[in-house]
C-alpha cells in the first residue's frame, strides 16, 4: 500500500474517531448533565413562551441525527396562561425528537434542525372575544433588540416530520374550524437569500375545514395525499404552494396556492383548483353543507371538467371564502327537480360573491349557465345565459329559444290537452322565475311563441283544427295573440286577442283571466265547433293539481276555468239545414258555457237577433235564449230549425212571413240538437201573408163541422198569436184566425204527445170576399153574423174526439 493512502486512511480514521468521541461525549455530557441540558432547553425555549412549558424527559439518540446530537422530548406539553378558562392545549407531543447542532450545543447553545412530531395534539384556539391561545409566544423583542448579544442567530429548520399529530384552529370569533388528521408531513428545507423553499409529502385526513361554521366544512372527512412544491419571499411576505396532483378521496385535482403572510390584519389565501372529468356528486361532496344540499338536488350523468378559485382571509369575518367555480358540461343528461334534460352542453359558473362588497353567503350566491343546449321531452332548445341568483330565495332568469316540429309538443302536452301534427313551433322568451324547492315557480315571460301550419286536436272539446297558424306575445303582464289562422273542416277563422294582466292571472286567479277576441271568418260551420257544448272529457284539474307546478296541469287549468269574450263577423254561418248572412256576435265563454249576447244575422229573407246563454250539464246542455225575428221566410225558418222540436206544425205547413219575439229555455244535446218537449218559455208571433197547408188540426176539424169546405190550403193575410210552451204542452192565448176560406177563434192547449184540449168557435159563413171590406169595425161586426159552431177538440184515452163545446158561454 502506498504511503500517502495509508497516511490519508490514517486521517480519515481519526477525524471518524474524533466525531465518534464528540458524540460519545456529548451523549455521556448529556447523560450525566441531563438536569442542566434539560433546564438549558427549557431556559431557550421560555425565551419565547408566556405560560406554562412542561418538558417531561429528554434522552439523547446516538446515531439518530448523526452528526447531530438528536434530543427525544417526551411528554412536551405547552399552556398558555388562560388554559383554566378555555381548557385548550396548545401542543401536547408525547414525543418531540430534535436535532440540534454538536457545536452550538458545546459552546452552550441550542441550534435546531430536524423537528419531528409523534404522537402529538396541536390546538390553536381563539375565544369569542378574540383572544387566543397563541398569546403563550412573547411577542416583545425589544430587550433582545436592546442588547443582541443575548440571542444567537434564528434557528433554520433543515427537516421536518409529523405523524399521528392531530392539528387544530378553532376560532370562535370568526366561526372557522380547521382539523385534521395528519397521517404523515415530511418534508425538506432550504434557505436561500430571499427566504425558503421547501419539498414535503402530506397525508392527512381534513375532518373539518370550515371557513364558517355555521354553514359547515368543505372537504369534510376526506383524505389528502400529496406531494407538495412550496416557496416563501420575504420581501413580498407571500408563501406559494403547488402540487400535481393532489388526491382528495380518489380524485386527483390540480392546486396551486398563495398565502400572502404580511397582510393586515389577517393573513389571506388565494387556491386555484382544477379537477379534470369529475363527476357532479363527487365534486358537490367537497364543498360545505349548505351548497351540497342545493347541488344533490341536481345530477349530471357524465364527468366534467371543473376549476374552482378560493380567495379568504384566516382572520377575516366576511365568512368567506370566496368562491368561483366553473364547469364544462357536454352531451349529459341532467336531472332537475320535476324533470330530465337530455343531450346537454353548458359553461356553469358559480360565484358566493354575486355583488362586489356584499358579502359570501347565500344571499348573494349566483349560477349561471352559458350557452346550454339542450332538449326536454324531446323539445331542443337553447338558453344563451341562464341564471339562478339569491340560493335563501332563489330567481332564476334567462332567454329561452326553441324551433322544432309541432308534434314534438305531444311529449311535452302527454296527451292531455291536445295533439298536433305537422307544421313547426318556434318560442323566443326571456323569463324571470321564483324557484320554490328548486322548481320554477310562476315565471314571468316577455317573447313570443309561434305555430305555422299545423294541426291540432284539442282533446278535453274533440275539436280538429287543420293547417292553423298562431302567434302568442307576452308583451308586459298581457298575453297578445295574432296572426292566427284557424281551420276545423270548411270553416275558417282569423282571430286576434288580448289577455290583460295575463301572467299574475294565470297562476293566481286562472277563473278571472278574460281572453278578448276580434274573430272574422268568410264561412263558420257550428256543427264542426259543437264539442264544445259537451262535458270536457278526461279527469277534470282540481285546485291541487292546477297548482301542483306541473306546466300542462296549469294549462289545462287556465283552458277550462279561464273566459273568452268573442267578437265576431262571419259572413255564413252554417248549422245543419240553417244558413245565415252577415252574422256579428259577442260570445263570452265561460268553464260552465257560454253568454250570448247581440247575436245578429240575416237569415229566410229576414233577419234574427238572439241573448242568452248556454250552461254545461252532465247529461244535457241548458240554454236560455232571447229572441226577435224579423219577417223571415216561415218555411225555410222552421226547415232551418227543424220545426223546433213539433211534430205536426212543420215547415210544409207553413207560408207566409214571420216576425216573432221569444223567451224561452230548453235543452240541447252534446250533438247539437234540440231534447224533445224540453222548451219552456212565451212565444209571440205576427204572421203576414200566411197560409196553412195541410194543417191536420184544422182538417179535422173541417171534415166535421164544413165537409164541403176545402180546408187544406188556408190564406191567412195577418196573423197575431201569443203562446206559452212548456215542455210536451203549448197553451194557445184566445188567437184570431182571419183566413181565405175560414174565420177561427183559438184557445187552449196543444199537446205534443198528449193532453190536447183547444175550444174553437167557427162561424159558419163564407169570408172569402171579407178581404174586399175595408173598414174595420164592419168587417168585426160580419166576423160572427150567422150561425157560430163552437167545436172542443180534446184528447181522450189517447185519441182524438171532436165535438161541440159545451162549456161554451
């Protein structure tokens, strides 16, 4: 062996065994001197404690910080001096391990550079008054200032490890509750000019991290791994921390932090957070109690991607942090409240700090979704900025735009209010809405919806509507209806309205919501209208359901409950053998029927003005109707209504011109048509120019009492009649008959079925040549010159009898 390497293994040998002695000497130092290193340790840290510090035992560990002299503090307790108030301990270490400096600890000093805490409890605590335990560190340094040859240089923590230690901040000033359970920190230092680097490793679990008690923790129970990049500046006062990634639970995200240290009066925080492809539940769980109960109402089917910014302040009373968070949502389904979106795509933002200076609460919580496409019950639409502002009251607010097929709307209706096919709809709407358990509630609508050529089936009526075209415009609180174009069979009906005060109508008071209507046709034929004569068919909407905030619940409400006042002018009017002219109406329909009002038409040469009303019962339909005809054509007024329900007076019976005022009410089936015997009421009649043809009243009568006479066709120039119907049984007012070939006077009662009873006195003399006397009160005088025969027609035992009346005076 060479001579230099033997000298220098001979150096190397003896530096090894003056360390070694060093050690061995200090450890031996230590051992015996334990009393005085102990009270030397608790002399340099009392330095900096105003309380109570308890160092159980010290026993120094050979190899443990080589070349180092590692020092095991067992049963470290510190206390600050209010402890007996609060019972809170600031740092109780069943094992405190520190190495410190050879050198320094030999010249009677205490350099630390390895702390490593086992077993350990560190609760830092403020009272609601705003002190805290953290006052036990003496913050007066003007006596070392004063004399700096009393304190060495600041201590530089090289290395530094926690495990089992249970950490804690609970401020009850503030309302923030920070713990966790540290499962292992370790990690590295370094100290260059502008101040420390650090590298360590976190595992711990955050069994609370509550920046406001009140309203819960975030994160709450949830594991923490990770590795952690850390940087501190002095001249700036701002620490900067950053791993990737970090585990929370089984979720890896994205953080990078500052804490600014020199800000007064608290230190502040700003944490970047991103978590990419995260599922909705998952990332609702790690935010505080209050926000996861509104955001579990919800569901996203698929992983977004999510950043969240925290900007807070340790300190502050602001009850922060304040929150950004953003989301990417695409092709999900959604479920909200009530119902699915499907296919949808979304930008989400949500912010605790909706209005600058007011505050991180609910309150002033906002969501907001930009560019949602999306469709529900198969109807695509899209929403350029929704949102949902105030989550203690919640309005939720937005432009709502759709264009589809018109029969898309049947998934949407489910069958119960109407059908459609063909065509297109297309709705622009911008609402603003209370949300009452997460469900739109009453929303207010400025826009418009349109249908263009489609066809409709209104269900609860069984009406057919073909090629109609509509146009609804919520201009203010009033719902404008125009450009609409109705078709059911032949008839066609343009149609604009207006509904005042629509939108606090419809939810509130649907009963008083009065739809007014100017409605022009150039040929109407009722019969294709007659459903709505009938009972609405399906379950009828109660007040429960009508407000249980189903959306076609509510329609169908409005739809029966709600009134129409119709204006009308129609050209021709159809109704089974009945056609009129020039017709104006005012209608005002109703959930029990409808009010007739100043119902014109021109009908037989003539012209008909009827009032009245019709009301809706479950077996028959009542109506009640005034009404003056003026000189119509008599057969084709009574071909027209087809003889009012008579048997024997029928259209072929008649000539001549009709006026005629009645009061009457009766009954009409759902299929239009007038309930046999059910008309009660006053009928007055004028005839002028009459006849009566094949009148089998009187022809009976003839083959009696004038059996030579021919009495089957009857010129009547005038005629003034008064009766009384009441259902099978017409009561004939004592009635002058002045005819071609008989002079009649009439009373008593008609029978439809049975019952008739009439007293007829016919003078027997000819008066065909009494329409050559011109004055009056001669004609009166000729009327009953002769002989009179006074005739009883009567029914009995379900025949006919004529004789002579014997209750004649």
């Amino acid at each position: 062996m060479p001579k230099w390497l033997k000298l220098s293994l001979k150096i190397l040998a003896g530096f090894v065994l003056l360390v070694v002695l060093i050690l061995v000497g200090a450890t031996l130092y230590i051992t015996y001197n334990k009393a005085k290193v102990l009270k030397m340790v608790n002399e340099q840290l009392d330095k900096s404690v105003d309380g109570t510090l308890i160092i159980g035992d010290m026993k120094p560990n050979f190899f443990r910080g080589f070349p180092d002299i590692s020092l095991t503090l067992k049963n470290v307790i510190i206390r600050d001096k209010k402890f007996a108030q609060h019972k809170h301990t600031l740092l109780d270490a069943k094992d405190f391990n520190v190495s410190v400096n050879t050198a320094a600890l030999l010249r009677g000093t205490i350099d630390i550079n390895h702390i490593d805490i086992t077993n350990a409890a560190i609760d830092l605590f403020t009272d609601s008054t705003g002190y805290s335990n953290t006052a036990v560190f003496k913050k007066d340094n003007k006596k070392v200032k004063d004399n700096p040859s009393e304190s060495s240089s600041s201590t530089q923590l090289k290395k530094f490890s926690l495990s089992n230690v249970t950490f804690t901040v609970d401020d009850r000033s503030k309302h923030k509750l920070f713990n966790f359970a540290v499962n292992d920190i370790s990690g590295k230092m370094q100290y260059p000019d502008s101040g420390w680097r650090a590298n360590f490793h976190l595992d711990v679990l955050a069994k609370s991290m509550a920046f406001n008690s009140l309203r819960g923790s975030f994160i709450k129970n949830q594991q923490l791994k990770g590795d952690f990049n850390a940087g501190y500046n002095e001249k700036t006062g701002k620490i900067n921390v950053s791993v990737l990634p970090l585990n929370i639970g089984d979720s890896p995200f994205k953080i990078n932090a500052v804490f600014a240290t020199a800000d007064k009066p608290s230190p502040n925080f700003t944490i970047n957070i991103v978590a990419d492809q995260i599922l909705w539940r998952r990332a609702s769980a790690l935010l505080a109690p209050n926000i996861t109960q509104v955001l579990n109402r919800f569901n996203i089917s698929k992983p977004m991607d999510v950043t969240c910014r925290l900007d807070g302040s340790f300190g502050g009373t602001d009850g922060g942090p304040k929150l950004y968070v953003t989301a990417k949502v695409k092709d999900s389904k959604i479920t909200i409240p009530g119902g699915e979106l499907d296919d949808c795509s979304f930008d989400g933002i949500f912010t605790n700090n909706y209005v600058k200076d007011k505050g991180f609460g609910d309150d002033n919580s906002a969501i907001k979704l930009i560019g949602l496409k999306g469709s529900y019950n198969h109807l695509p639409f899209t929403i350029d900025t929704g949102s949902i502002i105030n989550l203690i009251k919640p309005i939720a607010t937005g432009n709502f735009k759709s264009n589809f097929p018109a029969a898309d709307l049947n998934w949407f209706l489910e069958d119960n209010v109407a059908k459609f096919s063909n065509g297109t709809a297309d709705m622009n709407l911008r609402y603003t809405a209370d949300i009452i358990d997460y469900k739109i509630n009453k929303p207010i609508i400025r826009g418009s919806i349109n249908l263009r050529n489609t066809d409709i089936y209104y269900l609860p009526r069984n009406l057919k509507l073909k090629n109609n075209s509509i146009s609804l415009n919520f201009v203010g609180d009033d719902l404008v209806l125009n450009n609409i174009r109705l078709q059911s069979g032949r008839s066609i009906v343009t149609m604009e309205g207006r509904v005042n005060n629509f939108l606090n109508l419809y939810y509130n008071a649907p009963e008083k919501i009065l739809l007014t209507w100017q409605i022009r046709s150039p040929q109407l034929y009722l019969g294709e209208f007659i459903g709505f004569l009938g009972q609405r068919k399906g379950a009828p909407v109660t007040k429960s359901r009508a407000n249980s905030g189903n959306i076609v619940d509510q329609l169908s409400n409005v739809l029966e409950r709600g009134k129409a006042e119709m204006h009308m002018n129609v050209a021709k009017v159809y109704y089974k053998k009945f056609l009129a002219t020039d017709a104006t109406a005012d209608l005002i329909t109703t959930e029990d029927g409808i009010i007739i009002k100043n119902i014109g038409v021109k009908h037989a040469g003539g012209s008909l003005r009827i009032n009245g009303k019709v009301m809706q019962g479950k077996s028959l339909n009542n109506f009640a109707v005034n009404t003056t005809v003026s000189h119509v054509n008599m057969r084709e007024f009574f071909y027209a209504f087809n003889n009012f329900g008579l048997q024997d007076f029928t259209a072929e019976n008649l000539k001549g011109f009709l006026s005629a005022k009645t009061n009457i009410t009766g009954g009409v089936t759902d299929a239009g048509n007038l309930v046999p015997h059910s008309i009660k009421g006053t009928l007055d009649l004028n005839l002028q120019d009459a006849a009566l043809i094949n009148f089998k009243p009187l022809m009976g009568v003839g083959k009696f009492a004038f059996p030579f006479r021919d009495l089957k066709n009857i010129t009547i120039p005038k005629l003034d009649a008064h009766f009384v119907v009441n259902g099978d049984m017409i009561t004939i007012k004592p009635m002058q008959v002045s005819s071609s070939v008989l002079n009649v006077d009439v009373a008593g009662v008609y029978g439809l079925t049975k019952g008739t009873d009439i007293a007829l006195d016919i003078p027997l003399r000819n008066p065909g040549k009494d329409s050559l006397i011109t004055d009056k009160a001669e004609l009166a005088k000729k009327r009953f010159k002769g002989i009179v025969l006074h005739i009883r027609a009567h029914e009995e035992n379900g025949k006919m009898k004529i004789g002579w009346n014997k209750n004649h005076k």
